[in-house]
C-alpha cells in the first residue's frame, strides 16, 4: 500500500479503491468505468473512461474509500507532465 500522509489511517488499497469507484460510476455514471488508481495523500484519484476516452476524474478517500467526484474540470483536452 502506498504511504499516505495518515498510513495509520489508510485502509483502501488501490485495487479497492478501482472497486469502489466502479461500483460508484455504475450507479452514478453508467456506462463509464474508473482508470488506474493513482495514490496521493490520503487519497486515490482515478480519470473516468469512456469507450477508453477519459471523460472526468473522481478520487476515493484512503482511509474511509468515500468518493469524491470532480465535476468542475470541464471537458478533458490534453495530459501533460510539465
């Protein structure tokens, strides 16, 4: 499990947290599905795939796996590293 800021705290693991953002996009969102989870502080954040395009991002909370959807990004352009 990767370290979050609260490991003692950090009960969801990144294949958990893929799970509970496809249950999650399946009653919200359906249709789409949860790309790979990526570990932050305290948190997964995973883009929102559909027909393999990215489509929006979500993040699940590390220590209670609650979803946090992010809505105000608008419509995905580019990825970059920079």
């Amino acid at each position: 499990m990767p370290m979050h800021r609260n490991a003692a705290q950090a009960t969801v693991s990144a294949a958990e947290a893929r799970g509970i953002a496809r249950h999650w996009l399946d009653e919200h969102l359906s249709g789409r599905t949860p790309g790979d989870a990526e570990a932050f502080p305290g948190y997964y954040t995973l883009h929102i795939l559909k027909d393999g395009r990215i489509t929006g991002m979500l993040s699940v909370n590390a220590g209670t796996g609650q979803v946090w959807y992010r809505d105000w990004h608008g419509a995905f352009i580019a990825m970059s590293e920079d």
